[in-house]
C-alpha cells in the first residue's frame, strides 16, 4: 500500500504601523489538490502565533494586550455534494481514510478588536500554520 505524504503550510501577518480604534480580523488559506482515486487522512493540523493587539488610552481599564490562539480548519473537499469533512487544529492524531475527496483547505482565523475613542490598539502579528495529509491506495 502506497502513501503520498504532503503538507499545506503558510505564514499570514497583519501590522499597523499607527494607532486605531479598530483591527479587523486576520484570515487566510491555502490549498492543496488531491487525488480523488486515493484515501486521504489528515495527520496533523497545527498553528503559531507570534505578536499580538495593544489597547491603551481606553476608559476605566489599564493597558493591555490582547492575544488569542489562531483558530484553523482544514476542509476535505468531495466530489460528492455535502460531504465535505471537516478538522480543526490543534490535532496531532490521524482522521480517519476518506474518499472521493479533490481538495483540502488550510484556512486561520485570528479575531479583530474595537474599541472607542480615546482608545488606541496598535497591532503586529501573524500566524504560521500547516496541515500534514496523506494519501493512501
């Protein structure tokens, strides 16, 4: 029994170089095409964080910062209408084989911040995140 090991994997950031009242959320993905013919079973799904959000000048509060896991997801894409599955990270245990499936999305996730004036956020930070997938006769 043949495996194709493979991994999606990128880096997204987010930096502002002045101060706001508002930082939108951080979201981004990759995607990775697959061999329908072969099951498929998602090894490992992991994100890191670095940097983060700085609130200061806000009423009633001291300075602080604001920093959240990542949220990611992979998506297995069917051939077959509504049966996509579904995985969500931090996960270092194998899914089960899947088939039929053509493509597999690595999307994150991090939450955007607001608050009123006078409060200022500053904001540098980013997120690395893979998902190793195999493929298997």
């Amino acid at each position: 029994m043949a495996t194709t090991n493979q991994m999606i994997q990128f880096f997204t950031e987010q930096y502002l170089a002045s101060h706001v009242q508002t930082v939108y959320s951080l979201d981004d993905e990759a995607f990775l095409l697959l061999d329908p013919n072969r099951k498929t079973v998602i090894r490992e799904i992991t994100t890191e964080e670095m940097g983060g959000v700085v609130g200061s000048k806000c009423p009633g509060i001291v300075p602080l910062g604001l920093t959240d896991r990542a949220y990611a997801e992979v998506q297995l894409v069917s051939l077959q209408r509504g049966k996509d599955q579904f995985f969500y990270a931090p996960s270092h245990v194998a899914s089960p084989a899947f088939s039929g499936m053509g493509l597999a999305i690595l999307k994150v996730f991090e939450v955007g911040y607001s608050v009123d004036s006078p409060g200022q956020l500053s904001l540098s930070r980013g997120i690395g995140a893979h998902a190793y997938i195999d493929q298997i006769d």
